[in-house]
C-alpha cells in the first residue's frame, strides 16, 4: 500500500492557545483536522461547541462529533478497517 502524506498543521495540546485545560488531546486533535480545512479555530475555543468542563475532565467522542458538525465540517463515525 503506497504512503500518503496529508497535509494537516501540527498543533500540539501545550501549545499558548491550549492553556485553558489539561486533557486537550482530543479537541487538539479535532482542531488539527478543522484547520487542514481552512477552520482556523484553535483548542481554546473549541470548548465554546464542545461545552464547559473542569480542566481536567476529558472529551468524549460524541462531544467531538457535535463540536466539529457545529463548525460544519462533515464527520462521521466509522467502525473496521
């Protein structure tokens, strides 16, 4: 199988505008995926879709779901290879 490079902007979850909370691996990642889409939103203010939580309490899978349809990138959950 031949390798395929995308082209998505590296962010990291320690970055200045990911300050606000400590597990930020999927809104992070999430970001990542919306900027490669011209979306320049960064892990900070995803929590405005994803919703408040402690800074320390983790991002569901279904939380990232609705905060990428809310900035209408169109994601889908998709099961096996």
């Amino acid at each position: 199988m031949p390798t395929v490079k995308l082209n998505i902007p590296y962010r990291s979850q320690w970055d200045p505008d990911a300050k606000d909370h400590f597990a930020d691996c999927g809104p992070t990642s999430l970001c990542m995926m919306l900027n490669a889409l011209g979306d320049p939103i960064n892990p900070d203010q995803m929590y405005q879709y994803i919703g408040e939580r402690g800074a320390s309490e983790y991002t569901s899978f279904g939380d990232l779901m609705r905060a990428g349809k809310s900035r209408a990138a169109s994601i889908r959950q998709r099961s096996g290879p």
